[in-house]
C-alpha cells in the first residue's frame, strides 16, 4: 500500500489557478512543500516506488496526535 501524505496546510492550494502536474501532466490546483505541481495521489503514487526521497513529503504536524479508547 503506497504511503500516504498529509497535505492539510491550506498553503497546498493555489489559489492562482491549476498548472500541469510535474508527474502526470493533467491540470491541479495542489503544490508540493517545494511549489512543484502534483495530485496528492500522483504524490503518493511516486512516493511508494521512491522511498528514500523527500520530494514529496507530509506537513508537520501542529499539535500532538492523540489516541481515542
């Protein structure tokens, strides 16, 4: 199962409008940590046939995650 990126920080929408996805080519509002254009999916897609890289990574997360009982 590929892994899955958290991109929650509103900063991974261009409000400016779609560019072409670096990985597939098709129109996407979305933007890597780097501004490079990429589906989440397309993202992730990459990411699980490149594990050692850190083009595409999830946000940091802002407060600790808690566990429900």
């Amino acid at each position: 199962m590929p892994p899955l990126l958290v991109w929650r920080d509103p900063r991974h929408f261009d409000h400016r409008g779609d560019r072409p996805c670096a990985l597939c080519g098709t129109p996407t509002p979305l933007r890597s940590h780097q501004g490079e254009p990429a589906h989440k999916v397309c993202a992730e897609a990459w990411l699980a046939d490149h594990p050692d890289s850190t083009r595409f990574v999830s946000d940091t997360p802002t407060r600790p995650q808690r566990t429900h009982a």
